[in-house]
C-alpha cells in the first residue's frame, strides 16, 4: 500500500522536464549536450515589462492581490481580448492563474467528475492527459495523423463524443506539431459540437501569436459565437512575451466556471503573484514590437532547422505554421541498428539514440501520443540548432 493517492500515482512527471533533466545529468558528466528540448523563448523578457515589475515592487504591490486577479490585469485581459480575437468578455468573466498551466487544470478539477471523458486530439501537449487523469477524468485521445495535418476532423470529434465526453480540448498552434485551425476547419468543427449541448470546448491559445505563416489565428469562438457559454478560453503570457517564469497565465468564460475556479484557487494556491500580475499588463497594454521581432528570429530558426532535417535520409517534417518546434518522422529510422548493434523498434528507441550517441537532446513522440515521432524546439539560437543537427545527421548515417 502506497500513502500516495490513487489519482496522483496514475500520473507521471512530465516527460519533456524528464529529459531535460536527463540532458543536464549528461551535461554535469561532462558530455557536450546539445539540449532542443525546453519548450520556453531563449529571449529576456522585454525590458518595459521587466521595468513595469520594478516600478510595482517599489509602489509596494507586494500584497495579496483580489483572488481572479487585480482591476489592472483583468483589464488589460479584457482589452486584449477584444483587440486580438474579437471575444467580448466582462472582468468578472476572467481569472488570473499561475501559468496556463494553473489555469487548465483548475478549469478540469472544477468539472470533472470520477470517469468524466476529456477529448484530447493526439499529438497533444505532454500534460494534458495526466492533468485529465489527476482529476479522476479519464482522458479520451484521437489519433490525428500527419496526412490530416495533424488536426482533428469533424468526423472523428462525432465519434469520440459519449454521454460521459465534459471537454474538447483544441491547442492552435499546437505543441508539438504547431498545427493549426483555419476559420472553416473551425466552422466544421463547431456544427459537430452545436448538436452536442454538453460538451464544453476549452480552447489553449497560449501559441496563437507564435505564428510563420502571415496569418492569424482564428478563434473557434470568434466563429461560432454560440459556444460562447460553454467555452473557456485560455491563454497567458509566457510564450508570446519570453515570461515564462513569471507565471501569469489566465481563464475567460462563463461566469459559473470562473466563480468556480475562484473558488478552489482561493483554498488552494491564492492569487497569482502581484509583481508577475504588474508585469503581465504591462505587457498586454504595452509596446508589441518584441511579438513581431521575436517571430521573426523564430521563423529564420524553423527554415533553417526544416531544410538541415529534411536534408537527412530517413527522417522528414512538415512544415509547422506555428509555435516553436519540430516534431519529426522518424518512421524512416525505424527497423535501423545501431553501431552498438542495437535495433530502433520505436522513436523512444531513437530518441536515446541520438542522446547517447550525438549528445541531442529531444524528446520522443509517445510523449505527445503520436509514434513515430520526436520533438525538438527551434526556441535557441541558430548555432546550436545547426549543430544539433549536424550532430543528428552523422549519428543517423552511422545506422545500418
Ligand atoms: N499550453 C501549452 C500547449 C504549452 O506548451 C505550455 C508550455 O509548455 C503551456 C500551456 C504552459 O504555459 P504556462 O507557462 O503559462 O503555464
């Protein structure tokens, strides 16, 4: 008997802070470690946030702030809701959490009931799953493969839907894949879900800026504003403005489920951090000019990155129209031996592999639920993405 409960004994770290940590063991053993797995923004946060977070230190916002978060932010929110997606939302219909993160797992422990089905379109972010199985839900995946870009079909969404379904769970762009909705994909989607009364959507836009493409990202709710009181948006600043450890994520959507949310927040973490909070409207209300550029820097990464493996027999990689990674087909190396003498039966399989062999760090495909696969973000610099993959090239043409 363990005194740890059933439903935390169900999940498991997360996969990708697993290998990070494993690079980092490597790396203090001494080996060179090229790591292209942190999914965060090498970029400093921009200095006028940094600045706006002194100047509140210095004002002495440095209390508890109100729980959903203060008038300022959830302004800013509501602002920035308006100007960027066209949702109309009051500030009494928002919360500030600590991190999306915080936010998408609160929206789930307020819901879901033991046995409750979440439909998670695969490949998904690594969390997902485990944050559904930590709340007793029982997460529902759907195998969205490359030929359908990695998205969901109205058709498979009918067929994952059961009595028992609580939540969609759309991520657009999407880590890993960074796949995209269109407006009509969207419309498609939306007729489906107009005929199921009871399925909430929960919609995690925190990539939705990081965009290659020249287009922007369409809202599922901007489409079909008729979903608008069973939607949660969310969303948070620590991709679009390189805040990823200040912590400020955010939910918006009906009102019940944000008083819910407010709620078990308040008997649990509090309100977020109020320099963080400061910040975090600073950089929703300020000067955008660091969206634009950091995309650009993060464009110049995925072409580079995209022709180096793409140029290496056996592994390919659709171009991805958002976010910052690569999640390559490895399907090519597969059946492989190793020097070693060792066979590749599966992407976890090649993953290790270039870890040991190359000294790359990535993370395997099973992670996200879609085989054979790895993932490797473009979110540092040119340098060691081409010497990530240089290294990736030799090792694979070692294989037999
Ligand atoms: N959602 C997705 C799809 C992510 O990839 C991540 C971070 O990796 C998050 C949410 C977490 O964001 P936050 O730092 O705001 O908690």
């Amino acid at each position: 008997t363990s005194r740890i409960a059933a439903r935390v004994r169900r999940i498991k770290p997360s996969p990708s802070t697993s290998a990070a940590d494993r690079a980092n063991e490597l790396r203090r053993q001494g080996k060179s470690i090229v790591n292209l797995v942190v999914g965060e923004p090498d970029f400093d946060t921009p200095q006028h946030i940094r600045r706006a977070a002194a100047e509140a230190m210095d004002k002495g916002a440095t209390r508890y702030t109100l729980m959903a978060g203060t008038v300022e932010l959830r302004q800013a929110i509501v602002a920035k809701l308006t100007r960027e997606n066209g949702l109309k939302y009051e500030m009494n219909e928002i919360i500030a959490t600590s991190g999306a993160k915080s936010a998408i797992y609160n929206a789930l422990a307020v819901t879901l009931e033991a046995g409750d089905e979440v439909i998670i379109p695969a490949p998904y972010w690594v969390s997902y799953p485990d944050m559904v199985l930590a709340c007793e839900g029982a997460p529902v995946t759907v195998a969205c493969p490359e030929a359908n870009g990695f998205k969901l079909t109205p058709a498979q969404l009918e067929a994952a839907i059961t009595p028992r379904t609580r939540w969609l769970l759309i991520n657009s762009p999407s880590n890993p894949t960074g796949a995209s909705y269109t407006a009509a994909e969207y419309r498609a989607l939306a007729d489906v879900l107009l005929k199921h009364p009871d399925v909430m959507v929960m919609t995690d836009d925190i990539y939705e800026h990081i965009r290659f493409d020249g287009q922007s990202t369409p809202h599922i709710l901007a489409v079909e504003p008729a979903l608008r009181d069973r939607t949660l948006v969310v969303n948070g600043v620590s991709k679009t403005y390189a805040m990823t450890g200040w912590r400020i994520g955010y939910a918006a959507g009906p009102r019940d489920l944000i008083v819910a949310m407010d709620t078990l927040l308040s008997q649990s973490t509090g309100n977020c951090c109020s320099i963080s909070q400061a910040a975090a409207a600073a950089a929703l209300n300020g000067d955008q000019s660091f969206v634009s550029e950091s995309v650009a820097v993060y464009k110049q990464r995925r072409d580079r990155t995209l022709a180096l493996i793409n140029a290496i027999p056996g592994l390919s990689c659709a171009t991805p129209p958002g976010a910052f990674y690569l999640y390559i087909n490895c399907a090519g190396l597969i059946g492989k031996t190793t020097p070693s003498g060792k066979p590749l039966s599966e992407d976890g399989d090649v993953v290790m592999y270039l870890l040991e062999s190359a000294g790359v760090a990535t993370v395997a495909g099973t992670a996200y639920g879609l085989s054979p696969y790895f993932r490797l973000s473009i979110a540092t610099s040119i340098e060691i993405l081409e010497e990530g993959c240089t290294r990736i090239a030799r090792a694979v043409a070692e294989l037999r």
